[in-house]
C-alpha cells in the first residue's frame, strides 16, 4: 500500500458534495496519512477519489473500511460475520424493510462491490440497480445464480472460490456413492431402530470394485471422484464438454455413458446445454441397478422423472445433495431405502467455509487495492 | 461327495447354505429342538464345520465332533475358531482372505465419511423436514486428514491406498515395522493415536489386541479424534468408547462391530456423530458368493485330497 504524502487539491472537493451516499462520502479526518487505494470515479464533472481505508485503518482510525453489499447473506458470511465485517463495511439489503430494488435505489448506487451465493442471485434487474458495481464476489464455486452474460456486457467482474471446495465435494460424492451401494444410511437406522436383534441379517449391498462409474462433467470436482474412485478399484469414464488429457475414458455424450455405467456421478456446471440433461432416456440407459450421484445443482436433473423412475424401480438408487427447488425435497423419496438426501451439504465443512471466506476476502482485498483477483472466473466456465 | 457330512454352524449366508446343500449332506446348528439328541445321532456323519464371525469352532464344538476333519470359516478372522486346538487334533482350518479385502476397506471409508461429513444424520435432517426451519451443523472435512491404521495387512493396506486418494497423510501401528511400507510406523498404539485425526482399527483379533483400544488410547486420540473398527468389537473397550463419545472426549465413531454383537449400547443411538452398522463389512452380493465359492472350493479340494486352497492350519 502507497503512503501517500501529498494529495491532489482536486480530492478535497470531492469531499462532501453527494451527502447522501454515505458509504463514500466519509470524513478523511484529521489525519492526512492515509493509505489509499485510489479508484478515480468519473461521475458527471466532478472528480471523486474514493478513499479506502484497507488493512491500515487502524491507523486512521475515523476513515472507514471499503464497503460491500450484501443482498441475502451467503452461510460463509453467516458463520464468518464478524471476520468479514471486520475488514469491510458490509451494506446489508436483508436488514431493511424495504425490498430489494427500493433499498438497492436508495443505498447502493456507488456499490462496487457484492457479495453473494445463490440465495441472492444477482440478476439482470438487481445489476440494473447497481450502476457502479465493479465486482461480484461468490464464496461459491457455481456461478449460475449471477447473470454472467450481463456482467460482461457491463465488463463485470466476478470472482468465485474456484477449487477451495472441490475436495469437500468430491468428498461427498464417494461418500454418498458407497453409502448408497453398501446401504450405510439403511444399517445404521436398521441398528439404530433396535432391529439387528431381531431381525439378525441386514440385506446384501453392491462391491464397488470393479464398477463402471461414469463422472459427467470432469472438472476440478470430477476429476478429484475420479482420482478416489479409481483408488477403490471403479472402472472410471467421463463425458465433458471436450476431452480432456486424462486416463479414463471419454465418452461424447451422457446417453452413450450411461448405457456403459454402473452409476453416474454428477459434477457438471448447470448450463442451458446441461439443464435437465439426466432425462428419462439417460435414467433407462442407466437401467434398473444404475445409481445417480447429484452433487452439481438439482436442475440437472429432471426431478419429476427420477423421482417416478425411483418410485417405480427404474433405476437402482440415488445419492442427491441438490434439488430443483431447494429445500423442498420431493417427499416420495422419503419413503425410498434405496435414496439418501443431504441438504446441499457438500461443501458445508468447517474448513471449506474458513477458506471461503479468505477467498472473498482475498478477492474483495486485492479489488479494492486494485490488484489482481485471486480467483477470477474466466469467460468459458 | 454328499456322503460327507458339513455342519453350518450359523445362517450366515442363504447363498452358501444352498450350495453346501447342494453338494454335501448340511447339517444346520441352529433351530435345533435338541442339541444333545441332534449330536448323539449325527457327531458320527460330520467332517466339516462351516463358522462364521458369530459362531466358529471352540473346543466344546470340535470335541463334541469325533469325525471332524476340517473347519472352514466363512470369515477371513479367525478368533472364533480355536486354532491351537485344531493343530493339536489335526483338524484342517481354512478362512477367506483376499475376496472380502475390497469390500472391507470401501466400508471403512464409507463410515470415515459417513461420521465427519453427517450423511447420516444429515439425511436424517432432510427426511424429517427440518431443511425449511433449521440451520444444519457444518461437518468436518476428510480429505488431507491424518489416518492412522492399527494393522497394516491385507485390509490395512487397501484402505491406506484409499485414503490417499484423499491426499491423506498415512501411519501405522503392527505388531512389527514393515520395512517396505512406504507409511509412518509409530512403535505403540498411543503414539499412532496421538498423531492422528482418524484412527482406523484393522488388525486381527488375538489375546494381545483384545481391548487395544482403551482409555488411554482414547485420550491420545482426543476430542477432535474419530475411531472407526472394522476389526472386531473385542479390540475396543467398548464402555469407555461410549463413555468417551457421550462425555464428548472424542469426536465421533463409526463402527461395525460390537463387542456383544447383535447388541449395540443404546447411548450410541442419540448421538448424531457416530455410525453404527450390523457387522456388514464385507456383505455385498458379489462378495459373499466370492466367500461362498471360497469356502465350498477349500471343502471340495480337503475332501479330493487336493492342496488346499486358502489354509490357515
């Protein structure tokens, strides 16, 4: 950060001029030893230079750290609140009475910044809102609840959390992979019901050695179920949206793997090309002991047709953290054995939430310090 | 070969029983009115005993069997069949090693998994309803933990292989160094314990490891420690494990086996971070028709006079 010593007359009378904007125009203070991070803001005639206290706001102790909105706030901000509040001024739209647009109309026009995840989609209304914002900050790794083809437009950029949770989710989809071949959930509620005594055998569940998995879609989360799956003896294939430099088999198209699978894991973007792509015919191709693993987002699936396919024994049994329209659950699954439902957890761990947070922040830091984002997503994500 | 007499001792298996009728005149222990009449009338006809991890082969069993030539144990662990006692009388004992390795070590990563990311519980959480109203705890994440293993063997060294995977950091505790092991030997259990996050208990039961896994061991692990057994229920001093887990001094357990099997401590039940399965480590289809085959095959070749296949004794 530049100590800077002398400053442009011109700063001074940006001072003040738009009292209504709060969140910028701050008193400098006293004190002219202030680090800045300097964004020159045209607005109008008049020059503003919007003063940052960053990091070293301690050492100007009235200037006030960079402000953020925050429309609905995301679980890692809600666990790390404090942490997050303590290096920025956090602009909080849920705390008002006033809906989103008012609120937005009346308090964020020099907003450069948002922080979100996908209960705040930031859509194309919200950005209509949001005249100045510079930077949406997701502390998720998908990004289809913010309208990336409009942030272009506007030259947007956004930033999510990239790999930070990839081995959590990862994690999960081998888990809930053995959970529902080996009827984990099953044993444990069969001994925790106080059958075992009674009943004695628990029913025979699926080897995973030796298994056809096919990962849909083989990016940085896929790739990590392939890793752990071929340790564990599955015969592993993928589909992507190219072939990629990897051992395991490609297959062009998800029809084509599921008819050659034991079970598809699903760890693919939702895209348009990718919404509903797990339809009816990919389920048969799949076939009556085929199992799907949803750790990607419900909407890759067509929720009404796994869940008849299940009822009626179409498919063999189904791991899903996600839902088309979370966190309504399709009920009829409730009664399946052969199901286990987690509450879009995949990602939710201790650590996965800590290093999110560090992320956002790291992104939102080096934002306002206007140097590089650390994790910036590109154009053909 | 129908001539030759095979007591099963225990219905493990619906898929065994059939082809050890289909081959063999099957006796059954179980469901017997009269276990006195049953031996007096048929001791005489029975060459083998079939075991199981429930009932094996004790001395009362092979002294009660005159004509007993051969125990072969649907099981690749031993400590329900008396082996000093079958070397002594010559009896031929037979397990199934190998087949079940696979299925074992998916398990212990299934109940690793299981405990620190809550499927369990959390689908739990969701089949009752309370995703609209609640908040779900944060689990604890796995991969790049550090896992350590009581007994480095067949099953010890698959689930290593697998956690790996996980970018897991990998030790061990045997009753000797294994020189080609690329893994952390720790020379006593509590060392292992000590510098774990995940202790994965994996080794034979013997009169040594019989409640390996005691309060010390316990206390080395720690409140952020989580046990797994996929050995058997006698390594744990299982009234400490629920003391531990119920008092909070360790963080969670997944376990398979029970010291009183089909009995499981009824604390366990109220806490939403230990899982419990029914002895089910190595029960898949697949495997239990690869143990079968095991079985029937070490059987057929005792009785051709052929080497065996899997012997033990």
């Amino acid at each position: 950060m530049k100590n800077i010593r002398s400053i442009d007359p011109l700063s001074w009378c940006g001072f003040g001029i738009n009292t209504k904007r709060d969140a910028i125009n701050r008193p400098i203070g006293n004190r002219l030893h202030t680090y800045i991070s300097s964004n020159l803001y045209n607005f109008g005639s008049v020059q503003f230079i919007i003063l940052m206290g960053s990091q070293h706001h301690d050492r100007c102790p009235s200037s006030q750290p960079p402000q953020v909105l925050v429309i609905r706030p995301p679980p890692v901000f809600t666990v790390h609140e404090q942490y997050i509040s303590n290096k920025f001024h956090i602009l909080k739209a849920y705390d008002s009475a006033l809906p989103t647009h008012d609120f937005l109309q009346a308090n964020a026009q020099f907003v450069k910044a948002v922080l979100c995840s996908g209960n705040g989609p930031i859509t194309a209304d919200v950005l209509r809102d949001l005249p100045a914002l510079q930077l949406v900050v997701s502390t998720t790794t998908g990004v289809n609840h913010i309208d990336m083809a409009e942030c272009r437009k506007r030259g947007i950029k956004v930033t999510n959390i990239q790999d930070v949770f990839s081995d959590d989710v990862a994690d999960v989809a081998v888990g809930l992979l053995i959970n529902v071949m080996r009827r984990i959930t099953g044993g444990h509620k069969f001994v925790r019901g106080g059958c075992w005594p009674v009943t004695e055998q628990y029913p025979l569940g699926s080897k995973l050695g030796g298994k056809k998995i096919g990962i849909v879609g083989l990016g940085n989360i896929g790739s990590k179920v392939a890793t752990r799956l071929y340790a564990m003896g599955c015969i592993v294939s993928y589909t992507s949206r190219q072939i990629k430099d990897s051992p395991f088999t490609f297959y062009p198209n998800v029809l084509k793997l599921a008819l050659d699978s034991d079970a598809l894991i699903l760890c693919c973007a939702l895209t348009n090309d990718t919404r509903h792509m797990i339809n009816n015919k990919v389920m048969m191709a799949l076939g009556k002991k085929g199992i799907i693993v949803n750790v990607a987002r419900g909407a890759v699936i067509d929720e009404a047709e796994l869940v008849k396919c299940l009822v009626e024994g179409e498919i063999g049994g189904a791991g899903l953290d996600v839902y088309e329209n979370e966190p309504n659950v399709p009920k009829e699954l409730f009664g399946l054995d052969n199901v286990v439902v987690l509450p879009h957890s995949s990602a939710c761990t201790n650590e996965c939430f800590q290093d999110a947070a560090e992320v956002a922040i790291g992104n939102l830091e080096a934002f306002f310090a206007n140097k590089p984002l650390i994790t910036p997503v590109t154009n053909d994500f | 070969m129908e001539a030759m007499g095979v007591l099963m001792t225990y219905p493990m298996s619906s898929y065994l029983e059939q082809q050890l009728q289909n081959r063999f005149t099957l006796f059954r222990l179980w469901n017997l009115p009269n276990k006195t009449h049953f031996f007096n009338h048929n001791a005489h006809n029975i060459q083998a005993v079939v075991g199981s991890t429930h009932i094996g082969a004790d001395p009362e069993l092979i002294d009660s069997l005159p004509a007993l030539e051969i125990v072969s144990s649907f099981s690749v662990g031993l400590d329900k069949v008396d082996l000093a006692y079958c070397k002594e009388k010559g009896i031929r004992v037979t397990n199934t090693p190998d087949v079940l390795t696979d299925d074992v070590a998916d398990t212990a990563i299934g109940l690793i998994l299981a405990t620190l990311r809550r499927i369990c519980e959390d689908d739990r959480f969701v089949r009752s309803g309370l995703w609209k109203k609640d908040e779900f705890k944060l689990s604890v994440k796995f991969s790049g933990k550090k896992v350590g293993i009581l007994g480095l063997g067949r099953i010890g060294t698959a689930i290593a292989k697998r956690a790996e995977s996980f970018n897991c950091s990998i030790s061990y505790h045997s009753r000797s160094e294994k020189p080609e092991s690329k893994y952390k030997y720790y020379p006593s259990v509590i060392k292992l314990a000590s510098n774990c996050d995940i202790l994965v208990v994996a080794c034979a039961l013997t009169e040594q490891t019989r409640h390996i896994i005691n309060r010390e061991v316990i206390d080395a692990l720690g409140p952020k420690g989580v046990l797994v057994n996929i050995g058997r229920g006698a390594h744990v001093d299982e009234r400490e494990l629920v003391s531990a887990l119920v008092e909070g001094r360790l963080a969670g357990a997944g376990l398979d086996v029970f010291e009183h099997e089909p009995q499981v401590p009824e604390e366990l039940f109220g806490l939403d971070n230990v899982v419990v399965l029914p002895h089910v480590a190595s029960s898949t289809v697949e495997t239990e028709m690869a143990m079968a085959d095991l079985v029937v095959g070490n059987l057929e070749a005792h009785f051709l006079k052929k080497p065996l296949l899997t012997p033990v004794v």
